[in-house]
C-alpha cells in the first residue's frame, strides 16, 4: 500500500513530470529521495494556508466582534429505516 501510495502522490504533485512505469520502475533510494522533495516542497505551502486562514478569521473577529459561523449542509443522509426482507 505504501508503494503505491508513494507512486501515486510523486506523479500527482509532480505535475506532468512523471508516468508510472518511469516511477514504478525507478530505483528505490531515488524515488524515496523523490517522494521527499516534493513532500519538503508543498508541505510548508499547506502549513501557510492553514495559518494564513485561521489568522485572517481572527483578524474578522476581532474586527466586526463576531466569530466566524460554521455553514451547516444544506443536506441530512439518514439510513434507510427499510427491513430486510424474511425468508
């Protein structure tokens, strides 16, 4: 699972630039050395996403004196209330 987990998130993010045989077929160590490049790479871009968010819902707050509301689904998913049928 982890192989190709790997595989997968090296062709994904690196856009374009990889196929999976290419990938797949590389050595070890250079696809590992691969995998954490890029994962060096966009992991401190979604670290300031999130702080970047979080400081700008401050920011609301404590400027108009409300706290930012979660949006509830427009949506409810009950189960099906459905017996199975009796043999």
């Amino acid at each position: 699972m982890y192989l190709f987990t790997q595989i997968h998130e090296i062709i994904f993010h690196g856009n374009g630039g990889y196929d999976y045989n290419t990938i797949y077929n590389m050595p070890i160590w250079l696809r590992n050395f691969t995998f954490n490049k890029l994962k060096e790479h966009y992991q401190p871009k979604e670290d300031d996403d999130v702080v970047e968010k979080s400081k700008q819902a401050m920011r609301t707050a404590q400027t108009d004196g409300t706290v930012p509301k979660v949006q509830v689904p427009t949506y409810v998913t009950k189960a099906s209330k459905k017996k199975a049928p009796q043999k």
